[in-house]
C-alpha cells in the first residue's frame, strides 16, 4: 500500500477518494495492526488540487470482535449462524473426545464428510489418518478387499498384499460414507469389525484388527431400512451409537450470506480473482431458492457465476439460468420468507450487540420500538433478556 498501491497515489491520479481500504501495519514490537485508509484531494479556493490526505484508522478492537464472533458461529472449518447447527456445535467437542460410533444423517450436499473430518480434527486421534469410504461407489466385491484388504495369490492379479481402508485407518478414524448402500453379506462383517476390532483380509489365513473409530453416514432413512430388512438391526445399533441430523441448507436460509461469502472468498484466491461479494438481488435470490442440492449446489452455482464475474460484486445475470428463471418476475412466499429471514438475522445481530436492550436495538435500526417488537411478534423470534439498561 506504500507502493504500487498507495491510496493517495491513486486518488491524486483519478481524482476520486478512497473510503475505508483495509489493511495492515506492523508496530515496533511486531504486531500486526489492522487498519482502513482513506483519502481525499485538497484545494484551495480556486478548486485547484494542492495536495492530498491520507487518513488512517486502527481497526483492532473492530478486528478482535470479528475474530469474537467468527469464533461464536465456527467450530474447526464447519461456520454457521443456525440456531439448529449450533446445537450440533454444541456437543461436537464432546462427541470428538468420545471414542463412540457416530452415525450422520442428512440428505445430500449437506456436509456429512465435513462433520466427519472437523470430529476427527478435535478428536486425540487427529494426528493419525482419517480415512473416506464412499460405500456406494464400488461394487460389494471390490467394497470388501477396499475396506479390508487382501493377501497375494487371493485371486488372479492379486500379485502382493493390499491393506484396506481398516487397516490404514488405524489409530485414526474411518468415515464410511453411504453406509446404507452396503448388501448384507458385507454387513455381517461390518459387524464383526464393530463388536470385535477384527477382520479377514481376503485370502488370508489370520484374523487383523484395527482400533480406527467409525464414523457412518446415509441421506437415507436407515432406520425405514432396517424394518424392511434391508440393513441388520444389530449392524444398525451397533452404528447408531451416537447421532447426529444435519439440517439442509433450506432449514438454515440464514446461514446463506456466510457459506456463500466463504465460496466467494475461496474461489478468490483459487482463480485470482477480485469478486468483492453480492448484490442485494442476487442474495434474495438465493435466499429464496430452496437448494435440493444443499451446500453442495450453492458452491457450484458461485464457482458458475466466477465464469462471468472477475470484479465487482455478482449479479443476478451472474447466476445460472435456470435458477433466476425459477423465480423470475415472482414475489414469491419463498421470497418473503427470505426477507423475513434476513430481518430476523438484523434483529438478533442488533439486540446482541446492546445486551439485550430492545431500545437501543431499535436506534441503531433506525426504526420505532414499538416497530421492533410488532416486528419479533411477526417472526416468532425468542431473543434473550436485557442485561443492562437501554441507552
């Protein structure tokens, strides 16, 4: 910023101010210092340009409270401001530091795997592998010498020993991913696995064990499964040890701006691009789609929009064309119901940041008390207590 990009050099060039640039200084004891930088031309009476001034402004306290709330509503690389995901926040440290099977249940796109990962992460096994398993992408032949290996000369071409996925998994944790596609032969050995810590490689003539912790996950209804026996009742308690519902992302609309701000922020920094964020129409859009693809179908509509858009913020012409035509030219209740989510995000933001004082809530959103609470009675918000007086 004090060379190529210096914010005075610019504005005396373009005659334009800068507002508030961020960035960072380095005091004298080493410590990064957040900053914003303005500038402005200066003139004499006449108009004429004599010079230039640089403001700065130290944004530490502002930073230390970005950092304050970005840890409230994260949990390893898991982010959300949901009420339903903070409950599973809530109790991932415990579920991490317990050595339990942990069944995930979800429907598609709504990050079983990231869960998976973040449980091994906080857990004492993160410094051992954790090992993925897509069960419902191989055949059950192949699944079985996947998950536990084989011996040479256990069938033609088997020429040296493969360990399977148990065996790397040791000391760490496996995530078997579409547990609920496995056929029932393989389940019986699943079970085996479960209750006793062993295997049998094919081909092999001894038993193996491994000590890896299991994580499970389906989008079905494995329970429904069980009763039509389709997945053994014991393999599935055995499996339903601990569980935990994942929510999809249209149970979650507030947590949309976050997790597409993280894509934009993302795929910055993977193409090189300056996407500063998106319009206000864009973001009602996407508020009020209702994502069947979850998570997973939000990040591949911004990676799309990336095509289009270098710089600037995305627009509706950004995204794609059948999601602006499922809702083009509508006042849709999905709509309203975007707005109705984004106030009540604007709510709870305002009165936590005034300890619970609806009064002082209602100043900084420049509307009437009485506004304010007609408005909480509308979108049933349950908001905590006062904790000091209003201002």
């Amino acid at each position: 910023m004090c060379g190529a990009e210096c914010a005075l050099k610019r504005t005396l060039q373009s005659g334009r101010p800068i507002i508030g640039k961020s960035g960072y200084i380095v005091d004298a004891g080493g410590n990064r210092i957040a900053i914003s930088v303005s500038t402005a031309l200066l003139r004499d009476a006449a108009g004429r340009v004599i010079g230039g001034a640089e403001t700065f402004r130290d944004l530490s306290e502002v930073e230390a409270l970005r950092q304050e709330l970005q840890g409230k509503y994260r949990v390893g690389d898991l982010a959300s401001r949901s009420p339903l995901m903070q409950r599973i926040f809530e109790v991932l440290p415990a579920v991490a530091a317990s050595p339990s099977t942990v069944l995930i249940l979800g429907e598609t796109g709504t990050g079983k795997e990231l869960v998976a990962r973040t449980i091994h992460a906080l857990s004492p096994r993160n410094r051992a592998p954790f090992v993925a398993v897509n069960c419902g992408a191989l055949p059950e032949t192949l699944l079985e010498s996947e998950l536990f290996g084989y011996k040479a000369g256990a069938f033609t071409g088997a020429d040296r020993d493969k360990p399977g996925r148990f065996a790397m998994a040791r000391g760490g944790t496996i995530f078997l991913d579409e547990i609920a596609e496995i056929g029932t032969p393989l389940q019986v050995k699943l079970l085996r696995v479960l209750q006793d810590r062993a295997f049998d490689p094919l081909g092999a003539t001894r038993s193996e064990t491994s000590d890896a912790r299991v994580i499970a996950a389906t989008n079905r209804d494995l329970a429904e499964r069980m009763r039509s026996g389709d997945f053994r009742e014991d393999l599935y308690y055995r499996v339903n040890v601990v569980r935990l519902e994942l929510p999809p992302l249209r149970r979650r609309r507030e947590d949309i701006p976050l997790l597409a701000g993280q894509f934009i922020e993302r795929f910055n920094r993977l193409q090189g691009k300056a996407v500063q964020g998106m319009s206000a129409g864009t973001l009602a859009l996407l508020m009020a789609h209702d994502w069947p693809g979850n998570i997973r179908e939000l990040e591949n509509v911004i990676e799309r929009a990336f095509i289009l858009c270098s710089v600037g913020e995305i627009g509706v012409e950004h995204l794609p064309a059948e999601l602006t035509a499922l809702h083009a030219g509508t006042d849709r209740p999905g709509m309203r119901a975007a707005h109705d989510v984004l106030d009540a995000q604007a709510i709870r933001a305002a009165i936590e940041r005034h300890g619970g004082s609806r009064a002082a809530a209602a100043r900084e959103l420049g509307i009437h008390k009485t506004t304010l609470f007609r408005r909480i009675r509308q979108l049933g918000l349950s908001l905590p207590g006062r904790r000091s007086p209003a201002k």
